[in-house]
C-alpha cells in the first residue's frame, strides 16, 4: 500500500466520520434540546418573522385577523345593544410603527387618536 493511497483512506475515513458525528449530534439537539437548540429555535422565528411581515416582530405580539374578519377599523354588529358613552381601543398602528390608543363614540366616529 503506497503512502498516497493511505493518506486518501485516512482523509475519506476522518471526513465520514466527522459527518457522522455531526449528523449525531444534530439528532441529538432535535430530540433532547441540548445546546445550540434555543438558538436555533430563535434565528428560525426571525427568519420567518423577516420572510412574513419585513420586519423583526417578537413570537406572539403580532395576531393576523381572519380571512373572514371586518377590514374597518371598528364595526358594530348590534348597534342597538351598545352602550352609551365612549370606547377606548388599544393596539399597534401600523401606519405610526407603535402603540396606540383610539376613543370611539357610540357610533363608531373615530374622536381622539
């Protein structure tokens, strides 16, 4: 056996190896959820909050409405079942990029912002 054929071996058998290893170990982050998975878990939540919505949003801060929901900013339903007097929304104006709070007469005429 010559020396270059050994070296050849030896390089291919390192590499299967550490492959092997590897893939192991990447079994092993899945199924117990030792070190890096949070990490893992965090950069995957980022990356599809980027692909989603262009920008960085925390898990659970941003909520989608349903398909099928209203796309005004507030909808009575049984306008003879409201109570008198004023209503105050809170939530994330997206036009403004932060947090706001709207007052609504009882017939949904947008007052203060």
């Amino acid at each position: 056996m010559s020396d270059k054929f050994a070296k050849i071996v030896f390089i291919s058998s390192t590499v299967l190896l550490l492959t092997l290893m590897s893939f192991g170990y990447g079994m092993a982050v899945e199924r117990f959820h030792v070190w890096p998975y949070a990490t893992i878990q965090a950069v995957w939540q980022a990356s599809k909050s980027l692909l989603q919505h262009g920008e960085l949003v925390p898990l659970g801060r941003r909520v989608s409405p349903p398909p099928h929901a209203s796309r005004e900013p507030i909808t009575i339903y049984m306008p003879d079942r409201v109570n008198d007097g004023y209503y105050v929304f809170v939530g994330w104006d997206s036009h403004e990029m932060l947090y706001a709070a709207w007052l609504y007469d009882m017939q949904g005429q947008l007052l203060h912002t």
